[in-house]
C-alpha cells in the first residue's frame, strides 16, 4: 500500500488506537511503538514517529502533519487483548485491511469485556492464595483459610478501587483487610500460620506483570516508562505492605 491509497487521518486514528488498546491492556512500551510503526508502515507512511508513556502516547507520521495525543486513564492486564491487537497488525502488514476496518475490528475489542470476568478471576486469586500459602511452607490446615482470605482481599481491591480512584487507597485498604481477617481466623482457631495466610492472600496483589515490564522498558532504553512503572509498581507494593504492618504492629 502506499500513503496516498489512505486518507492520513484515518492512519493515524488506527494506529494510535491499537498503541492505546495494548497500553491499557499491559503490553511493553516498546512493543506499543513497533507496533504503531509497523502498521503506519504498511499503510505507505515510511517515517512516523511515537512517543509512548504509561499515561499517554503522541504520534505523528511527518514533519508536515502535527503530533497527535491520546490519553491514556485507566489500566489494567488483559493480555488476550494484546494478542488481538498484534493479530490486526499482522493483517494489516499483509494488506488485508484497510484503516476503516482496522478502526472497526480495534473498536470492537476495546468495547469488548475482559478475557475472564470477575467472578473467573476472583476463583483464581482465592485458589491460588492457598496454592502460595503451600509454597511458601504454610500447611494445609490454613489453606482454607488462605483462600477465604485471598479472595475477600481480591474483591475488596476491585470494590474500593471503584469506589476511590485511588490505587494506593484501594491496595492498602485490601490488605488490611487481608491481615485483620488472617488474624481474626488465627485467634478463633481456624488458621495457624497467620503470616504465612498472609503472605499468600496478598500475592494476587503484587504488581508482577508491572514490575517485569518496568524492568523490559529500563533494558530497552524507555527510562522515563521504565521509571514511572517501576514507581508505580514500587508504590502499590509499598501499600500492600502498609496494610499488612498496620495490622502486625498490634498483634
């Protein structure tokens, strides 16, 4: 294809559409830019140009045309959508779609709801708080527990996360609530190892997939990504563990 097959405008709205889906949805910032060039490059744009952050992306595709800015609110980790996006990226390189069906097929996976609903996801972190609850060297005794504990923890963090769009408020509010409860469950006698119930029910907490991407950014030369995740990542756990210590130093 050729840049004069396409209006530019609509090249533009394609790529930074599917650069905003894959940061929103937990994708690399330098994965974000490769992609964007990718798909202005299969439209017949040879130089275009992105700047990408956690919380906004500007692109311009010449000298001529101004840069174009998208916000970027909220985030959140849905991989499937990522893999979508690449598989647009792919058709697109290979020709098969033009910007208004791009546009459309983007569109429809950002109005799409979440690979795994919250019902699916809050199963996975209760059982999984028991699953590191064990690796951790707790015992089986405690692992109902663990998962009663690990998944009244996940749901607060999604309530009050709703409730106060602040992320600090919200991790350090669910793992407060997941240290009252492990001791409360201690002191009834339903939990034995309260720091090990601990222990597991945060970690569906744990910024894991930030922390690495922060780290990925840093690697591939993105300092002020890499630094802002890493600060985002270092402040969520910073809260977590807040929580918890608020409720160990009455113990």
């Amino acid at each position: 294809m050729n840049n004069h097959s396409y209006p530019t405008p609509e090249i533009i709205e394609v790529c930074l559409l599917a650069g905003k889906l894959m940061m929103q949805n937990g994708a690399e910032t330098y994965r974000v830019e490769d992609t964007m060039s990718r798909i202005a490059s299969a439209y017949g744009i040879s130089q275009s140009h992105s700047y990408v952050t956690p919380t906004g992306i500007f692109f311009a595709i010449n000298d001529s045309e101004p840069a174009t800015l998208i916000r970027i609110v909220e985030r959140t980790t849905d991989l499937h959508k990522v893999t979508e996006v690449n598989s647009i990226s792919r058709k697109i390189s290979t020709g098969d779609l033009s910007p208004r069906a791009a546009v459309k097929e983007l569109s429809e996976i950002e109005r799409g709801p979440l690979r795994y609903s919250n019902h699916v996801q809050l199963m996975a972190a209760a059982l999984s708080s028991g699953c590191f609850m064990i690796m951790f060297g707790g015992v089986w005794r405690d692992f109902p527990a663990a998962v009663l504990c690990g998944g009244i923890g996940f749901a607060a963090v999604q309530y009050f996360h709703r409730l106060v769009k602040v992320k600090f408020f919200s991790e350090f509010s669910a793992s407060f609530l997941i240290g009252l409860l492990a001791a409360l469950l201690t002191i009834v006698g339903w939990g034995q190892m309260m720091d090990k119930i601990i222990i597991g029910s945060v970690m569906p907490l744990v910024p894991g997939l930030l922390i690495t991407n922060a780290i990925r950014d840093l690697m591939s030369g993105h300092l002020v990504s890499g630094l802002s995740k890493g600060a985002d990542a270092c402040l969520t756990s910073f809260g977590i563990g807040a929580g918890v210590a608020v409720i160990i130093s009455y113990m």
